[in-house]
C-alpha cells in the first residue's frame, strides 16, 4: 500500500468495500434461496398424505402430460406387477408406461388394483385382490 496518492487507497478502498458488500449480497441470496428451497421441500413431503398436493411430481420431460390421453381411469380395475417401492412406501407399477402408485403393495407383488385418482403424470390405486 506505500506509495499510493490518497486518491488511489480511496478509489482502492472503494472497491474492496464494493466486493464485500457484494459477496456479502450474495451470500444473503443464497441463504435465502436455501431457505425458500427447503420450504418448498417441506410443503411437498411434510403432513402431505395426497398425491395431488405434489408428492410426486414428475419434471417436464416427455410422459403423459399435456393433455395426452392416459391408460387408466378412476374406477377402472387393473392387474399390475409392483416394479419398486416409491419414498412414502407405496409400489410402483407401470401400465404402457404410465405411472401407477399402490398403497400398501411391495416390490414384485402381483396385485389387482382399482383407481381411485388419476394426475397428469401419475395415477394412484389400492389394492382389491
């Protein structure tokens, strides 16, 4: 820092408190948008027992969404082999790709199920036979 004029150390200091105030906004964003990340997180999967409320929410690529006219109906009774156990313990079945969760099916049970919802990406059932 010898030899700069009291002009330069201002216009240098100027700039160090710049760059801190800086990080220090961004630091401020940051825990913020972890914050708003964490809520969003707890609004989906904390004291939701419905689907619907986005439990499952699948991205936006390709699937049935948009419209597109799904395998199943509510009501309709289907015979389906559960593929995998979904994070809230229900199976995970498939119908021409469609996805169907199972209250209370395990993994490789052969189940016939009645749909009692039917989503935009996924379907939920419950076990009949």
């Amino acid at each position: 820092m010898a030899g700069l004029t009291k002009g330069a150390m201002q216009t240098f200091l100027y700039h160090i408190r710049r760059y801190i105030s800086a990080a220090g906004m961004k630091a401020k964003a940051l825990v913020l948008k972890q914050k708003e990340n964490k809520v969003k997180y707890m609004d989906q999967y904390e004291g939701n027992d419905s689907y619907s409320e986005g439990g499952y929410r699948g991205g936006r690529r390709g699937g049935f969404g948009g419209g597109a006219p799904k395998p199943v109906s509510v009501g309709d009774e289907v015979e389906v082999k559960i593929e995998a156990v979904a994070s809230k313990g229900d199976g995970i079945a498939k119908k021409d790709g469609f996805v169907i969760f199972i209250k209370g099916a395990k993994e490789g049970d052969q189940v016939k199920a009645r749909i009692t919802e039917v989503k935009e990406r996924f379907a939920v059932g419950e076990i009949i036979s």
